[in-house]
C-alpha cells in the first residue's frame, strides 16, 4: 500500500498548489515578501528564546542572542501549557497575509511554518506530557514527561557536553548557569509527573523501572566524577581557562543529584499506580491522541489501520527479496527471520564484547564515512562538506537510548554533524548490519541532508529551525539507504545488503508494532514477539526498540511512510521524464526544498517535473 493522493490532498496538498499558482501570477516585485520575513524572523527570534538549546545547536548562542547560551528551556507547566496558544495567535497572524503578492519561495515558506504552526495549536487539545511545536519538530512529543528517552536527565548532560562550546572563560561561566538551570528544570518535570499521574497519565512500569534505573546509577556516582563536571573540567583546562571543578562539584552535589533524587522519589511513588500497558489508548481521548501523533509522525492523514496495513504489506515483499538473498549463500533452512538470527550469532560478523572492539567498531565506521563519500557524484551534484564525527552512545544513557542517532551539525561550521551508536552490547550490532545505519546516520542520509541547511545559507533561518519534519527527514535517510545499494555498494557484500534489506524490513515492522501497540492495544510482550519474529534481531535489542515506541508513539512510522512517499515521487518524476529524468537531479531537489511535510514536497517534486519539461 502507497500514500495516496487522496492521502495527500487530505493533509493540504491542495493549498500548497493554490499557493504556488497564486504566487507565480503574482506582480512583480512581490510586494509582501518584506511583511512575511519580517514576521519570520521575528517568530526565529521568538522560537530561540523559547529553546535556548536551539541556539546553542546552531551556534547562534553569540552576538545579541549571547544571553541563551546561559539558559535551558523552561520545563514548568506554565509555560509549557501555552504553547499551543501561542502557535495559534502565530498562526492567525500569517494566516492574514494574503498569498497573493508573494513570491513561489515565501509562498512555500508559508504553507511549511503554517503547517508547523498547526501542529502546535491543535497538541493543546493534549494537556500532558510534552506535545508542544518544539517537541512535534524534534521527534520527541510524547506523554511522558520523563522516560528511558526523555526529560532533562537524559537530554542535557549530553546537550552540555557536545554541544555547549567552551573558548573563553564566559563560556564556563554560562555552562555553570546552564548546570544550575539545569536542576531547576529538573524540578520543573518532577512537578508535572506529579501533575500528570493525577490525571492517569503514568509510565508503563517498565519504562519506569529502566528510567528509575538510570536515575539511580546516577546517584551512585560521586560528584567530581558526573559527566556533567568532567566534561566542563577537562575542557577549560585544555583551554587554560581556569579550575572550575569546585564550583561545578558543588553544583552538582548541592543542586543537580538532589533534584534527580526527588525525581526519583516522584517516580518510585508511581509504581503502585503503574501497569503494563504499553500504549497511549489507555489514556483519555487516547484515539485522538494517537491521530495527532500519526500526524506528526507522518505528515500526512493515514489512520492507524491504513499505517498498519502498509507495514504488513511491505514486510512481506521485502521478505521474500531475503528469502532469495539468503538461498543465494547456501542459507535455506527456517524462516527468514531465523536465518537473519543464525547470521547475526555467526563469529564470523561479531566484534568480540571488549572495549577494544568498541574502539575498532568506530574506526570501522569512519572507514565506512569516506568511502560513501568517494560515491556521492554517483547521487548528488551538490557540493557539500557534511563533517561527521562518530561517538560512543554515553554509558550513563545507554540503557534507555536508541540503538543510533545523529545530532546535526552548527550553522557556523564550528561543530560537525554526530553520529551515536549504542555500543551498550557489541552482539547488537553484526558487522553486515552497520553499513546501512551509517548510511542512514550519515551519508548520504541525515548528515548529508542537514549539511544543506547548515552550509549552503539558501534557506531562512526559520525553515532551519522548524526543520523536523520526521517523514521527510526519516524518509530521506533510509531512502538513503536504497540509493546506496542501487549505485552498487553491496556489489561484492551479499550479506551487507542482506544487512541492508533487514533494516528496511525492520522500518516496515516497526508500522505494525506501533499502530499495534496503540491502537490495537497489544501489549509489550506480543509487541516484542512479533518483532523478533519478523527482524530475527537479538532480543534486546528488540525490547530496546519496542520501548523506544512505547515512550514517542508514531514518530517510528515517519521512516517507511516518508520512504515510500519519496519512491513514489521518483517514480512519478520518472515516469513523465523518461531520457529527462536525472537520479542526481532528483536527489537534489528534494534534498534543496528543505525538510518540510510530504503534502508540500509532493508540490516541489510537481514543479520540477514542470521545469523540466521545459514548463513554469
């Protein structure tokens, strides 16, 4: 099953196309260009001061905005409670600019931000957790305020870490304001835990006994040994900008472990109260609920049946391309699933369960970096730097975080783009499985696609900061993975793209399992059955995955609805280009519009079938 146009039309794809015809009638001059990007900017300035952490990840921390560097986010529910009021007065203010007198670009600009905007106003209908616009762009609105992979504890320490730069003495200064702000918001969140369970809103007790887990590891680590204090210690000194360990000790002790101990508290309270089930229907309004996530997650209006649907569908085809693969080498007995485990298990893929190995995984993961580099005119005329730098998932997260992820690099250059993989367990990650999550992290996916935004200067500050369109940008990085094996990467590695085709596979499950879980009320234990059973992955790291669901619900189902949105589109672009038609070209122009949701790329790919043509 495919997005259909009807899907599409549905979500605004018909306003898109007003909105481009009505602007390339336009007079010349565009009269109202001034008007929008003024209120753009405005809304930039407005959205970064909302979330510091933003400014300081684009490096736009500095200047007239150097105050922010100094600040997290405000976590109360005072605040949080207004956002959806504030998207809709944002909202009704570009709304009244009329999109004739526009021109195609500030035509596009206003249809994405509107649509961003949106999605903001109507997750106030959700009064817990963290629905807000900042969340929906960040993959990360959920309904709990803190679990295995969301709140402060999991999110700041290695926010101040990799991303809070440390040149001058000022910039010790701000990251110890940023440690003290940080165990305010500590606070903050436990508040709304308590506020939320008052409602029925309450962790499954398993995400709460993994979240507890951490918390309580944490706790048991002296103060001078804290990340947070290292991290801060050891890079003033490279700097020879001072000791700080004093005063971040002190911090720590007095501030930051007592406020994750009364987190803790608030938690433990709720292990009476919580049960083990596993999804967001068991909450009020919790169909709705799970709708608005769809949204998000897709950027489109599937239901949960026609999102359930496509992933039965497309794990069956990709399942008997395996099963063909896998006869190829000899490997003919059991299902499919169980081949890919027998494989998975084979020392000959396995990096021994050594910090050694650790090492050599990510060597072998730079090596594997700059050898998709050397193939990327084969994909992309752009020129494009995408620097990458490939970490270790930290220890103290590990056990909640996902398996890998990509932090995206500053705007000035000064940071790369970051590759994590959780290196909790070696066994999670069978040489022939790594090419494809490289690809996918990195190039030519999520690094690749985020250096455009950050070094090419071709888009307004406001479409970077609302850049987190999760279908597009998911969609893109495993579309990325297919194109590496079209231009022949597997050529000579049958089990790599075996490696490759599972990951694919495992996007398709992962539209059963979460509709599943969310819809169709399955619990975790049959969630994690079926996963297995269709991945034939280690089994943790199958509960690592299932839980990763449990905690953002849709936001899994971005991928395979974005990567099949994208094939379509090509082969649509293809299909009326015929000799015309350029892979490279292609690549581009969805990598040029920017992240934006499937109704408005389906509009850009349109146009450049029409400029290619020869057309307006």
């Amino acid at each position: 099953m495919s997005v259909t146009r009807r899907d599409l039309l549905a979500s605004g794809a018909a306003a898109v196309a007003a909105a481009a015809g009505a602007a390339v009638a336009a007079p010349v001059g565009y009269a109202d260009d001034s008007r929008i990007n003024g209120m753009f900017a405005a809304l930039s300035d407005a959205l970064l001061i909302d979330s510091p952490e933003t400014a300081t990840s684009l490096a736009l921390d500095k200047g007239l905005r150097a105050s922010l560097k100094s600040q997290l986010s405000d976590a109360s529910w005072a605040h949080v409670s207004q956002d959806h009021v504030t998207c809709a007065a944002r909202l009704d203010k570009l709304n009244a600019i009329s999109t004739v007198g526009l021109s195609p670009k500030a035509a596009l600009n206003k249809v994405v931000v509107a649509y961003a905007l949106e999605l903001g106003r109507d997750g106030g209908r959700f009064a817990f957790g963290t629905n807000t616009l900042n969340a929906a762009m960040n993959e990360a609105a959920t309904p709990y305020v803190v679990s295995q992979e969301t709140g402060g504890f999991v999110t700041v320490p290695e926010f101040l870490d990799s991303q809070h730069q440390i040149e001058i003495p000022a910039d010790c200064e701000a990251y110890l304001s940023r440690m003290q702000a940080f165990a305010a918001m500590l606070d903050r969140e436990t508040d709304r835990i308590r506020r939320d369970a008052d409602m029925g809103v309450v962790l499954p007790n398993f995400l709460l006994n993994t979240a507890l887990g951490q918390m309580q590891a944490a706790l048991k680590v002296r103060a001078e040994h804290q990340r947070i204090v290292t991290s801060l210690t050891t890079r003033a000194a490279k700097k020879n900008l001072g000791d700080y360990t004093g005063r971040a000790v002190k911090l720590v002790a007095g501030e930051i472990l007592p406020a994750i101990a009364r987190q803790v508290d608030a938690l433990s309270s709720l292990k009476t109260r919580a049960t083990a089930d596993a999804g967001v229907w068991k909450l009020k309004d919790g169909e709705a609920y799970y709708d608005w996530l769809l949204r998000v997650g897709t950027t489109t209006t599937m239901s949960a049946q026609e999102v359930h649907q496509m992933g039965l569908e497309q794990n069956a085809a990709l399942e008997a391309r395996m099963d063909g693969l896998l006869r190829k080498q000899g490997l003919t007995k059991g299902s499919v699933a169980d081949r890919m485990t027998a494989l998975s298990n084979d020392p000959r893929f396995l990096f021994p369960e050594t910090d050694a190995a650790r090492i050599q995984i990510i060597a072998y993961l730079n090596k594997l970096i700059a050898t998709t580099r050397t193939q990327m005119p084969k994909l992309s005329n752009l020129k494009l730097k995408a620097p990458v730098l490939v970490k270790r998932v930290p220890l103290d997260i590990q056990d909640g975080a996902p398996l890998g992820y990509m932090n995206p690099g500053s705007l000035d250059g000064s940071r790369p783009s970051i590759y994590y993989i959780n290196l909790k367990t070696n066994a999670n990650w069978p040489r022939y499985s790594l090419p494809t999550l490289t690809h996918h992290e990195t190039i030519p996916g999520h690094a690749w696609q985020g250096a455009y935004l950050t070094e090419t200067g071709k888009l307004p500050l406001i479409r970077i900061i609302l850049s987190g369109f999760n279908a597009y940008v998911e969609g893109w990085a495993l579309y990325a993975e297919q194109l590496t094996d079209e231009i022949g990467m597997y050529a000579e590695d049958p089990f790599g793209q075996l490696g490759y085709l599972a990951a694919q596979k495992m996007r398709a499950g992962r539209l059963v399992v979460d509709t599943g879980l969310h819809a169709e009320r399955w619990t975790r234990e049959k969630a994690v059955d079926w996963f297995q059973q269709c991945t034939g992955d280690p089994r943790d790291s199958v509960v690592s995955e299932v839980d990763r669901y449990c905690g953002t619900p849709g936001q899994a189902c971005g991928y395979k609805v974005g990567h099949t949105e994208l094939m379509r589109l090509r082969d649509t672009a293809k299909s009326a280009l015929g000799p015309r038609f350029s892979l490279q070209d292609y690549n581009d122009r969805v990598v040029e519009a920017g992240a934006v949701p499937l109704t408005v790329l389906a509009q850009v790919i349109d146009q450049h079938v029409r400029a290619a043509k020869g057309g307006p």
